[in-house]
C-alpha cells in the first residue's frame, strides 16, 4: 500500500465528471488499498478516487467506527430528512462551509468484486457519501454551500468544542 497525493481544489480534475469503474482486477484493489490508507494518514472522513488524480466512480467513506467502506459506482437511491451542518473536504484545506444534507441516505454501489450492496447512512455518513459521490460528478462543496466559514467563525466554533 502507498500514500498518493491528494489534489487541492486548483487542479481542473476535480472539475470532471469520473467514468465507470468496469474492471475489478488487481489495479482497482490496489487503488482502492492506496485510499484508504491515504483518507486515514489524512485524518478524513471520506476520499474519492479524483482526489487522487484517478478519473474513476470509485470512494472510501470511513467515518471512524473501524469500518471503512469502499463503494464502487455508487448510486443515491433514496433520501430522507434534512441537516445542516459544518462540512469540509481533504483538497480544501482549512476551508469549511455550511451544507445542507439529507439526514438519511441509501447508497447501491458494487464492491471489490463488483457485487452490488446496499448502504445506508444517517447523520456524518449520509454527509459523507453525499460528499463524496458529488465528487464523481465534479461536484465540490463549496458549490453547496449556503456559506462558507470565515476564519472568525471557524475560532468561535473550535472554542467552543
Ligand atoms: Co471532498
């Protein structure tokens, strides 16, 4: 396994829109093995393959309860309810804006193995997968964003923690 990159928001990359994920060979175990272990070097809560330079629908969502989940061709089939809250992302460091989300989310993506699965997520991982399939569509939150944090804002809040 080994640490790739994570591009910032300059990079025109993050702009496109991924292709399908159609081979489920040993290059995808090996890319999907990289993201995890660059999400968890980051300290973030979910990386899509483009973070990574790789134009494939491919993301890692880890919101820490030890099980990182690898979703393949992702799909939002459902959502429920509303949140709003502070949302970052790891190629905007040290920005944060206020995204409305949907508070429940149902996700079919393939596995590994190009099995298809359900997940469902609520609250931080309802953001994330959210978050993180806008990424496959070129997608960033500050486009979401009703606005994004100033730096005083940003201190009263991480004052407050
Ligand atoms: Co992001």
């Amino acid at each position: 396994m080994a640490i790739r990159k994570i591009v910032t928001v300059e990079d025109p990359v993050l702009r496109k829109k991924s292709r399908p994920v159609v081979k489920f060979d040993e290059k995808l175990w090996m890319l999907l093995d990289d993201m995890k272990e660059t999400l968890k070097k980051a300290d973030g809560a979910g990386l899509a393959a483009v973070q990574v330079g790789i134009l494939r629908r491919a993301v890692i969502v880890d919101v820490g309860d030890g099980k990182p989940l690898e979703l393949i061709n992702p799909e939002i089939v459902e959502t429920s309810g509303e949140q709003e809250g502070q949302e970052g992302c790891l190629s905007l460091p040290g920005e944060w804006g206020v995204v409305c989300r949907p508070e429940f989310v149902k996700v079919r993506a393939q596995n590994r193995k190009g099995q298809w699965c359900l997940f469902k997520g609520e609250g931080l991982k309802a953001r994330c997968f959210c978050h993180e399939i806008d990424h496959l569509d070129g997608i960033i939150f500050t486009d979401r964003a009703k606005h994004m944090l100033t730096d005083e804002e940003l201190s009263r809040l991480n004052n407050n923690e």
